[in-house]
C-alpha cells in the first residue's frame, strides 16, 4: 500500500465557482478564476514532487485526508492565539470544508488517479497555524 503524502504551502482555498461572461454575439463564455487555476497547479506540482511518477491503478480506491491549516490572526490575544494554537478553537470560516476537498481532488485528475470518482473515502479538519499550508496525504484502500 503506497501513502503519498505533500504540503502545499500558503492559506488554503477553496474551489471557486465558474465564472459565466456574456459575449456580445449573445453567447455566454464560462472560464475558472484564474486564482483556482492557480492553486490547482500548485497542487500538481507538489503532488508531482512527491510521489516521484507514480500514479493510482485506473481500478484503484483512494483515500484523501487533506489538513487545511490558517494563520492564526495576529489581532487575537494571547489566551485566545494560544487556544487556537492547541486545537480548543479551531476555523470556522471560508472555504468551506467541502470546498477544499473539491480543489485538491480535481486537481489530482489525471495525475495522482484516472479520475476523482476512484475517491472513496474524503477526511477533511481546519485547524489554526502560525503556518498557513494545506497537508494531503493519498493511499490506497
């Protein structure tokens, strides 16, 4: 059983909606945001780097646990810093949990496994940080 597991480093983020334009000719043009895009190859990237070529049989079942971890506001006490540091408070707030998997999964497409349905098992958790990062760590069942 192979574990890949990777850090992509800055605040997570979360998969953003499709943006729709209309053209003067009356069609509509529909594009991902430039900042999903972004993070997307991040993502590739230090997958990429991680798991040195190797990729998920097509009839794999994956396991995805993805740690989003946020930068503990400065503007906070102490008492409040230290309680989001040790796990008594954790992120409540955007992206959403959901959100989070979306990109990191649709990312992987093509380069970790076939295809994100291969996923059957998602475990996502926010924490706080004085890091902001994203771990990801991928195994078979």
């Amino acid at each position: 059983m192979r574990n890949i597991c990777f850090t992509v480093p800055g605040p997570p983020q979360g998969k953003a909606r499709p943006k729709v334009v209309r053209l003067k000719n009356g069609f509509s043009h529909t594009y991902t945001p430039d900042k999903t895009v972004a993070y997307e190859e991040l993502v590739r990237i230090r997958y990429k780097a991680a798991a040195h070529g190797f990729k998920f049989g097509d009839d794999a079942q994956v396991v995805v646990q993805i740690t989003a971890r946020f930068q503990i506001p400065a503007s906070k006490s102490k008492k409040i810093r230290f309680a989001m540091r040790s796990g008594q408070i954790r992120p409540a707030k955007k992206p959403d949990c959901d959100n989070i998997v979306k990109i990191v999964c649709d990312a992987l497409n093509g380069f970790a496994y076939k295809d994100d349905a291969q996923v059957v098992l998602a475990q996502v958790a926010k924490e706080y940080t004085d890091e902001p990062r994203t771990d990801v760590s991928l195994w078979e069942v």
